[in-house]
C-alpha cells in the first residue's frame, strides 16, 4: 500500500511540511493497520486455542507429569467411602490406584460431592471419574465413559415388618420413598412411578440416615451399597423388599470428551481382568468374581467398613 500512496503525495505539489505530514499520518494509518491485522490474527488464534479440546490439553500435562487425577464421591460405600482419618477407600478407590500403577502413573484422588461431580471433570479438576457412576444417554452426552467395569441393579428397603411391597404400584405411590439425588435409582423411580412420594438428598448416607429415622418408608437404591447398610446396626430391622430390579445398569469411568485416557484406561481394565487383579478386588469387596449378582447379605459383612 505504501508504494501507491507516496507518488499520489508527490503529484498533489503539496507544501514539504504537509506532504510530511501526510505522509507520516498514512505511515501511522499503515502501521496501525498491521499492529490490528497481526492482534486479529493472534485473536483468531487464541479462540482456536480456548476452542481446542481441554481433554487433550490435560492428557499432555498428565504424561508430562506422570500424575493421573481422580475424582470420586468418597459418600457411597463400599464402592467409595471416607474412613475416619480423612482417606479414602472402598472398590473405586482400590480400581483407581491399580488402573495407576498398571499405567505407571501417579494416582491423585480426590472426593467431591455427587452434583458437582461431573461439573468437576469438565472445568478440569480431575482427568476421570471412577465412582460407580451409571452410564445413561444424558451423560454420554456431557462424558466419555470407558469399558464397564461393574454391573449393577436396583432394590426397594423398607422396615421387616413393614407391608410396603414394591411388585404393587400402588404401594409404591402410597408411600414416601428416599433416594440419593441424580443417581440410575432416583431417575429409575421417577420415570417408572411419576406419582411417587420421593424425597431426594444429596448422598446415599443422609438417605439411609433418614430411613433408618422413620422420616421416610422406604428407599430405593444400588443393591450393593443397601446390603452393605443391611448388615451394619443402623440396618438391622430392615430388610430388602421385593424382587431386585435388573435395568441394565452399567458402571464406567468417566472422561472428558475426546481424551485419549479412554483408550489407556480401557487397555488397564483389560489388563487387571487379564492377570486376576480385578477378580481379586471383586473377591475383596463383593466375595464373587467379575459380578456382584450373588452377594448375600452376609458376604457384604466382610466388605470393606467405612
């Protein structure tokens, strides 16, 4: 542009003082111009930068620094709990740290409370969610989820000499019913039986609390987690009631969209299936291999004690 403007000067037999001046203006003019052109460029490219996937950014910063963050509710045993001195445990927790070492990783977990959980994972505060999360179509749609590495169903608990029976649906809808806030067990409920009685709350621990308190009849919930209460004082004169519910109930980690830690961790499950580490985490927690299909409310005594 400067080549054509100069002579165009010239030719107009401007005064030396102001052909300078307007020469310098349109110097200025330029220099502006390529001063915005290259700040467009570098805006241009920044909102590439901050569009690029979070997933890929934090799947480098985790091979560079040979940490894997976890993030889990630590309020749902015995698949995750919190012992007295602040640590955690239970079979997420164990599944978490084997899923690290087969990696040759660092494990870094990390509780977080149930609705914040997923919330957590995008904003970046952990690369996986390993905490008996359910895979449904609503989550698939904010997560990637890995292989399943649990299977699970659903039972109704109510006092032993209570006469709720869940195969009636009418019962169902004449009592009120506890159940842990945006969890399979609460969704499952609301979708079958939308007349339903239901009193939410934000952990499985302040469900049981208040059933085990006479605040409500019943609760519905994962079969492990309610055996594992059965067989605990606070669940003595309770009992399960009906038959256990089969929905298809799948757990899996959780990642962030399009994050190869999907296909690491699919290859780790693999792996602890392959050479007997996810059978002996089965046996540890559950006393049955692969499923907890047949655990008994007595083998649930034997599971770890939050």
């Amino acid at each position: 542009m400067s080549t054509h403007s100069v002579p165009v000067i010239a030719m107009m037999r401007l005064p030396f003082t102001m052909s300078t001046i307007i020469t310098r203006s349109l110097a200025s003019l330029l220099a502006m111009s390529a001063v915005f052109t290259i700040t467009g460029c570098s805006n241009s490219q920044d909102s590439v930068a901050e569009n690029s996937s979070d997933a890929a950014e934090v799947t480098r910063a985790t091979e560079t620094n040979g940490v894997l963050r976890i993030g889990t509710e630590g309020a749902y045993a015995p698949f995750n709990y919190t012992n007295a001195d602040g640590t955690l445990g239970g079979f997420d927790v164990d599944m978490a740290n084997a899923i690290c070492a087969d990696m040759q990783v660092t494990c870094e977990i990390t509780a977080q409370d149930w609705d914040g959980i997923i919330p957590g994972l995008k904003a970046g505060k952990y690369d996986a969610i390993v905490a008996a999360m359910s895979v449904t179509p609503e989550r698939a749609q904010q997560v990637s989820f890995t292989d399943p590495y649990f299977s699970n169903t659903l039972v109704f608990l109510a006092k032993r000499d209570s006469p709720f029976d869940p195969s009636n649906s009418s019962d169902i809808d004449a009592h009120s019913i506890a159940a842990q806030r945006s969890t399979i067990s609460s969704q499952w409920l609301e979708n079958e039986y939308p007349k339903a009685n239901m009193k939410l709350y934000d952990t499985l621990s302040n469900a049981f609390l208040d059933l085990g308190s006479d605040r409500v009849d019943a609760m519905i919930s994962d079969k492990l987690p309610a055996l594992k209460w059965l067989s605990s004082p606070s669940g003595s004169d309770y009992m399960v009631k009906g038959s256990e519910i089969d929905i298809n109930d799948n757990f899996a980690i959780a990642v962030r969209p399009g994050d190869n830690l999907q296909a690491k961790i699919n290859q780790s499950l693999a792996n602890l299936k392959a050479n007997g580490t996810y059978d002996k985490l089965n046996q540890k927690y559950f006393a049955v291999p692969n499923s907890g299909a047949a655990i008994t409310a007595e083998s649930a005594t034997d599971a770890a004690v939050q």
